[in-house]
C-alpha cells in the first residue's frame, strides 16, 4: 500500500512538470510584442492582372532589437506570399528581452 502512495505523490508532484504549467502558458500567449513599424507590401502585378485577393498568413521570428530573423508562410495565396514575406522582413517590433514569434496577417485587395 505504502509503494502506491508514493507512486501517487511522485505522478502528482510531477504532472504539473509534464503538462505544462498554466504560468507558462500564460507567458507564451502574452508573448505579443508591438509593431513598431508596419510595411505595407507591394500588390504583385501578376496578382492584379488574374485578380487575385485575399490574405496571407506569416509567422516571423523577431530578434530581441525587434528585427525579423526569418519568416515563414503560414497560409495565403502563393502568388501573394513572397510579397506577403518581404513586407514582413522589413517590419521592426518593440525591442525585447528575447525572440519571439509573432503571426502577420496582410490582406490584398485590387484598388
């Protein structure tokens, strides 16, 4: 009976370990840093002439002086993504204590 008890309290002492604690959590989603400057990207020529709309999604990986390190395509059109990339390459965030990873949605409309 006493080995159960003690598995017991090991698995319980541990659990918060394994699973995450909620501060921890509670830490990444406040992870949000600002955007300082916000670049407006080029609408591709190729998208305007089919007509092409819509969003694209990029997770960058900002530096802790608020520059992008790299940049990743979460989700949007490929023919507006590269530019969707070289928008966000330029943009600076707030600087912080350590690199964060922020998510851009941009939005293409035709003029």
């Amino acid at each position: 009976m006493r080995l159960w008890v003690r598995i017991l309290l090991l698995l319980m002492c541990t659990s918060p370990l394994l699973l995450g604690s909620p501060l921890a959590r509670a830490q990444q989603e406040d992870s949000k840093r600002k955007m300082v400057t916000r670049v407006v990207p080029n609408y591709p020529t190729l998208a305007q002439k089919m007509g092409i709309a819509g969003s694209v999604k990029i997770e960058a990986l900002v530096a802790p002086n608020g520059t992008v390190k790299s940049a990743g395509i979460l989700g949007g059109h490929p023919v507006l993504a590269q530019a969707g990339m070289d928008a966000v390459r330029k943009c600076k965030w707030e600087a912080s204590a350590h690199e964060t990873k922020e998510v851009v949605i941009l939005n293409f409309h035709p003029n």
